[in-house]
C-alpha cells in the first residue's frame, strides 16, 4: 500500500516536471493611429485704419467732432468683429 502512494507521488511529481514555460508566438500589425498635430494660424494682419477723428482739426465745430466720434466708434467696432473673426479661425479645429 506504501509503494503506491509513492509511486503515484512520483508520477504527479515527473508531470510537473514537465516544460513549464508555454510558447509564445509572437505576431507583428502595423496600426496607423492618427494624431492631431497643432499648427500655426496663418492669418494675414489687418491693416492700419485711420480713425474719423484722426482728420478732426482744431477749428472744426462740436457737431463734427461728435460725428466724428461716433463714426469712429463704429469702425472700431467693425475691426473688433474682423478681428473676432480671425481669431476664430485660429481657434477652431
């Protein structure tokens, strides 16, 4: 009784003494994994504007200075648009 108690011993012992490291197959893909990359806005500068008040002289009358005044007002609210717009354009994806 004795001997088969070792002799199932040795058996269970020499099946674990087997090869314990399994093979593995390596396989290479190739995955295209595309990536935003940041680029510099390109965007041409405004040019100069000269203002309506610019051209006001010393002799013109109050009525013309605040005409002025509120034409330029409203070129510079059309450049603060044109230049929303351009800054848009560099910050959209």
């Amino acid at each position: 009784m004795k001997y088969y108690v070792l002799v199932a011993f040795l058996i269970l012992l020499a099946g674990c003494g087997g090869n314990t490291q399994p093979q593995i197959e390596y396989v290479y893909e190739t995955v295209r994994v595309e990536v935003p990359i940041s680029e510099p806005c390109k965007v041409e500068m405004l040019p100069a504007e000269e203002y309506a008040t610019s051209r006001l002289k010393k002799t013109d009358s109050d009525f013309d200075k605040i005409k002025a005044l509120v034409v330029e007002r409203l070129q510079r609210s059309g450049t603060e648009r044109e230049l929303r717009a351009l800054l848009s354009v560099c910050i959209a994806p």
